[in-house]
C-alpha cells in the first residue's frame, strides 16, 4: 500500500504541478465548491455499507446481497434527488453551476456497482489489488485532465476527468472481485446494515461538514477565488496525509476488526503507530514550515502566493491529523460507531464555528482555527481511545516525548541553517537542500537519540518493520543466505 501510495502522490504532485499552471485559481475554487456537495451526498449514498461487511466477522451471501442492492438502491435515490433540486443545492454553497453538479452526481450511479466489491477486497486484504486500481484511476483522471486543460475545457476538464476515473474504478473492482449480482434485501440482514451504517453515516455527515467546512465558509464569505488559494493549500496538507496516515488506515481498519477483542494487541498497535506517525510528521511539517514559499513555488507555480501563509499555518497540524485516522479506524473497528459520531459533532462545530471568527483575517485565518480544530480533535478522540481499549494516555505520551524533544531541537537548527540555504539559487535546489539537511539530522537522531530513550516494545516494533521491508525487497534466497 506504500509502495503504490507513494507512486499515487508523485502522480498527483505532477497531475497537480501541470494543472496549476494550465487552469485559473477561481476554476479550481469552482470545481472544489460542486465538490462540496459531493461529498456531502456521497455519506448517504454510502450508508455505511461497505464498512459494515468490512466490520463483520462473518458473511453470508443474503448479507453480501443485502448489501449490494442497498448500495444500488442508494446510488439512484442520490442521483435523482440532486438532479431534480439542483438549482436549489448550489445556492445552498454559493454557486451557479447547475450543469455541472448534475454531470458529476452521475458519479454515485456509477459506484454503485462496486460499491461491495471494494468493500470485500478491503475486508480480505488485497491491499495489493486496491493500490494497483487507486494508482490507476489517479492516473487515468490526471491524464484526463491534462489533455482536456490543453484543450481549453476550463473546469470541466476535472469534472469529466473525475466520471471517467470512476467509471475505470469501478469496472476494476468488479473485475478483481466479481459477486453474484441478486437484487435482494433480506430483512435481518438489512437491519444490521443498517443500523451500523446509520450510525457510520451519521459520523461521516459531521465528519464531512468539518472536512468541508471551512471550504464553505470561505466560498461563502470570501468568494472562489479565496476558496482555490485556501483549496490548494489544504491540498498539500492532504499530500503527507494521504501517503502515509491514509494507507495505514485502510490496512488497520480490516485488520483491528479481526482482533477487535484483544485489547492488549490494540494498545499495542496503537502506541507504536502513533509513535511511528511522530517520526514521519515532524520531518516534513519542519521543511514545509521553513520552505513552505519555495514548496508551494515548485508544485504550483509562481501565481499561488497567496497560499502560502495558510499552507504554513495548517501544517503545524499534520501529525495530529495522521494520528487521528489511527484513532478513527480503531474506533469504526470496534463498531463503537455512535460514540465517533459525538466525536465528529464536536470537531465540525469547531471547524465552522472557528471559520466563521478566522474569516476576518482571510484564508490565513481560517487555517489558524482548522488547526486548532484539528489538534482538539486529535486530544478528543484520544481520549476515547484510552477509554475504549484501556489506554493510559500517559503511557503514551511516553511514547512521544523523545521525538518531541528532538524534533523542538532539529526544529530550531533548521531554522537557523535556513537563512543560509535561502542564499542558493532556484526554489527545487533550496527545498531539496533542506530536505535532505532535516533528513540526515532526523536519522542520525533516530539512530543515536531517539531510539535509545523509546521503551522496548517500540525497538521491537521498528526490527518487525526493517525484517518484513527485508523480506519484501531481497529476494528470499538471498535473505535465506543472509
């Protein structure tokens, strides 16, 4: 999954870099305001079904039928609805692209059928499967993309581009995991759905308004234009998100189901990752924070500046966000899904209520109380955790303070050697120098500091991690002879 989800974001950072300098601030802002509704709508759509089959421990074939046919019936309900209340709905977001939300919402349809599907590889761990189709359909939608900017479609050149990668997605998925295709809803098995799924729906609309939020906010107030500089810097957030909490979210979800009564194994898992995550996040948020104009110079391009500064400022929250999603596939994996709901009610008020104060100083200040909300989410959620499998928070913070502390003191030489390497010439070259200077001192720190002051169980889980990446990358006579 890391494999294929580092080649995902080199596609995208590319996809990105290219479509940033063939397409408009306000177009991406256009696009970005339909995709509020989307996203929104997709939660009911969804219905939780998929993570229901994921979450149960054993199917049948009424459930997976059940399932299915749900998924369908969805799909077409949500299609219908915002075809006919279209020029409702965009008012609703500030926007008058009735044509273009009634194009995309076709997109539900379309998932529909693999909707269960997906769901099953997840369940079964074909994490291998899942990357190869994801990396594809990133692809395919780029290169989409791409050529219709070229061609002059504007916008519309990410809605089709959009269609057609989950049209690619979708007939993958079915391909990789075919099902007997039966319209059937059997009652018992409906019900069970059901009820897991309102509860994961119910946590995926608040989610949602968190997640779109402060996009709403801003398209409302402070106009598209706003809302692309503001988008794009969220986008780079996602960036180091995606790659890496994301990945293990979807690995961890299926796999904590499986042992969703072994508390002592969760805990385990959990403070090691979270630990892990730490390690990850620093580096990065440390050279985005001191290059952060030379990294949005390289994948935007020169008529971005002014996202920039919110850019800065949301990720000082990337480690919270990475190690939030830990906590999430934890929680969904114990099926504790109405206690996440609660959850998800506290971060959206913060999110938009936040907005609402920071919208008087820009988009700046908008990122300032996202990532207030981000790292109270992050504490809340924590809480929960330690509450749900007996997690004594001090022991992980135990974890933590070692990294901290040589992250507070790598932060503040990066700082200083900055002044210097902003000397050089040319954005790529001062990034990269400064990437690798943050990198070397973060392993000679791991292999002299950090490493010596972690407890034990965590030096037992880094030589699990350096034996199974030996296993995958030597061959295994080779590793046989080592």
């Amino acid at each position: 999954m890391t494999i294929m989800g580092v080649a995902s974001v080199v596609i995208k950072l590319l996809i990105t870099m290219i479509l940033s300098r063939l397409l408009l601030p306000e177009q991406f802002g256009q696009v970005a305001t339909i995709q509020i509704i989307i996203s929104f709508a997709e939660i009911f759509w969804l219905m939780g079904v998929g993570s229901a089959i994921v979450q149960k421990k054993q199917l049948s074939e009424n459930y997976i039928a059940t399932g299915n046919t749900l998924n369908l019936i969805l799909g077409l309900i949500i299609y219908v609805t915002i075809f006919v209340f279209a020029s409702f709905i965009v008012g609703i977001v500030g926007s008058d692209d009735i044509t273009m939300l009634r194009v995309l919402s076709i997109v539900f349809v379309i998932h529909s059928f693999s909707g269960v599907s997906e769901a099953l590889l997840q369940k079964e761990m074909q994490f291998k499967v899942i990357s190869i189709i994801n990396t594809l359909a990133a692809l395919i939608n780029g290169a989409v993309a791409i050529i219709l900017a070229f061609k002059g479609f504007g916008a519309w050149s990410l809605v089709v581009a959009q269609i057609i990668s989950v049209m690619l997605q979708t007939v993958l998925s079915i391909i990789y995991k075919p099902i007997k295709f039966r319209l059937k809803i059997e009652k018992e098995s409906a019900k069970e759905l059901l009820n897991f799924g309102t509860g994961y729906a119910l946590s995926k609309v608040f989610n949602n308004i968190a997640s779109q939020g402060d996009y709403f906010v801003v398209s409302q107030t402070l106009g598209s234009e706003a809302l692309g500089f503001y988008s794009r810097a969220y986008q780079l957030l996602q960036v180091p998100t995606n790659l890496i909490a994301t990945v293990m979210e979807r690995v961890l979800f299926p796999l904590l189901a499986m042992y969703q009564d072994e508390h002592e194994k969760i805990r385990y898992v959990v403070m090691n990752l979270t630990a892990l995550i730490a390690i990850l996040a620093f580096p990065i948020t440390i050279v985005s924070l001191t290059m952060g104009a030379d990294l949005v110079q390289v994948v935007l391009g020169p008529k971005w500046e002014e996202t920039i500064l919110p850019f800065k400022i949301l990720i000082i929250s990337l480690f919270f966000r990475m190690a939030y999603k830990i906590g999430d596939a934890l929680v969904r994996s114990l099926g504790a899904v109405y206690k996440r709901l609660w959850v998800q009610i506290a971060y959206a008020t913060l999110v938009i209520g936040g907005a609402y104060i920071g919208k008087e100083w820009g988009i700046a200040g908008v990122a300032l109380t996202t990532t207030i909300a981000i790292i109270i989410n992050y504490l809340i959620m924590t809480v929960l955790i330690g509450h749900l499998v007996e997690l004594k928070l001090r022991e992980l913070l135990g974890y933590l303070t070692p990294i901290i502390m040589v992250s507070i003191v790598i932060g503040g030489i990066s700082y200083l050697i900055s002044s210097f390497v902003t000397l050089l010439p040319y954005a790529l070259v001062r990034l990269s120098v400064m990437t690798l200077a943050v990198g070397f001192m973060y392993i000679f720190a791991f292999k002299f500091v950090i490493i010596k002051y972690m407890p034990e169980d965590f030096r037992g889980f880094i030589k699990i991690i350096k034996h199974q990446t030996i296993t995958k990358f030597v061959p295994k006579n080779k590793n046989r002879n080592n």
